[in-house]
C-alpha cells in the first residue's frame, strides 16, 4: 500500500510538472482539485486524440476541471471517459474513443486477474481473487445461490450422500476440492418439474451498438439502435 501511493505521488508530480495542465495545476495548487481528481484530468489528457488542437485540448481541460469541482471522484472518474465530447466532436468519435477506452480497461484487468484458492483441511476453502468487475458480479451472484439459506436442502442432500461412500467437499486424497455440489447432489434431489424455469444464458449486448446509442444520447445526438446504455461495469 505505502509502495503504490508513492507510486501515485510520483505520477501525480510528473504530470504537473509537465508540458500542459496548466488548468488543472492552478486549481490543484488553489485547493480547488484533490490529488486523486488530478490524476484522472491528467490520463484523460493523455488518451484524448493527437489530432486535437491546443484550443480544443484546453477546453476539455477545463470543462474536467469544472467536473471535478463538482461530481465525486468515481462519478468524475466516469464522466472524464466522455472527454472528447468536451471538444465538440462527433457521437460517433466520442463513441470510438469511449469504447477503446474500455477495450484497454478491459484487457488490463484481465492481466491483472488472479485466483487463489487455500483448502483449509476442514471442508472448507478460502478464496482470494482479484478479477475483472463484470467477471465478479457474475460470480458474487453465482456464490450468493449456493450458500444462501434457501440452498439448505442441498448440504443435507450431500451430507445423505455420503452413507454411500462419497467424499465430503474439500476432503479429496488429491488435495482438491469437490465443489460442484449442485452436480453431486442431482440424483438425491427431486427432479423438476416440467414447468420449472430453464436456466438463463446471458448473452451480452454488442459493446460498439451500446455505446454509440448511450454516448449519442449524452451528446444531444441520438445514433444507432435504442439500447440501456454501458452499465456500471462496463464504465466502472
């Protein structure tokens, strides 16, 4: 933790210190910014275009600026996603650069991704993970059904399985863990009915027809098919 806010002081000093944001330097020194706002100005500068002008860069500058004064800095981290729109280009172009944005944002938590998982010998395991927000709601709901309450039917199930030589979860001679107890406990269970609902597969919205229809709407011009819009894990 000590390490990684060095880290931060060091990157937030360079980007003061460096050609442009004179802006966001005179607010930061003015109180007016937290540190934490001035280090999303300054990567939201970084991505905008090579093609905008200098006048256009200041503007959105500025108009961050304003923002950060204003939102919270997870509402703020949000918006500055949208910074372009400040220059007065297109729906389109803002969308295209909204979505690289979360492409990158994407790919990096991905290789930021880790999965540990320590049996602790007592059916039981500890699970430590650092995933992608889209990846671990998925989960959170998925961990949520089984060890809910309601769920109880299936550990008694298990528990009677075992009469029949079965290994209780987290018990295996290899080390591993048996965690698919909703499979192991099937044939114990009664089966459903034929009016019982059928799971449900997820199946994402196109990125790119989501985008251009939720920026266009932010921008004042609607464009593509009508959609909801980036959830908050696709712009976190």
């Amino acid at each position: 933790m000590v390490r990684a806010d060095a880290a931060r002081k060091v990157q937030l000093a360079t980007a003061l210190d460096g050609e442009g944001l004179a802006v966001t330097r005179a607010a930061f020194d003015a109180g007016d910014v937290s540190s934490r706002c001035v280090g999303i100005i300054a990567a939201a500068m970084d991505k905008l275009p090579e093609t905008l002008t200098d006048v256009e860069r200041v503007k959105v500058e500025t108009s961050l600026v304003q923002k950060a004064q204003q939102l919270n800095p997870g509402r703020f981290y949000r918006a500055a996603k949208f910074a372009l729109a400040d220059a007065e280009r297109s729906a389109a172009e803002v969308a295209e650069h909204v979505e690289a944005q979360l492409v990158d944002q994407e790919c990096r938590a991905y290789r930021l991704a880790t999965v540990t998982m320590q049996d602790l010998g007592d059916g039981t395991t500890r699970l430590q993970a650092l995933l992608p927000t889209f990846t671990a709601r998925m989960l959170g709901k998925v961990l949520q059904s089984m060890t809910a309450p309601r769920r109880d039917h299936l550990r008694q199930a298990a528990e009677a399985a075992l009469a029949d030589g079965q290994t209780a979860a987290g018990d295996l001679s290899d080390g591993s863990v048996a965690a698919d107890l909703h499979a192991s406990t099937r044939q114990a269970l009664a089966p459903p009915s034929a009016s019982a609902r059928p799971l449900t597969r997820l199946r994402p919205l196109g990125r790119r027809r989501r985008v251009l229809a939720w920026v266009g709407g932010r921008v004042g011009t609607p464009i593509g098919p009508t959609s909801t819009g980036p959830t908050a894990a696709d712009v976190p």
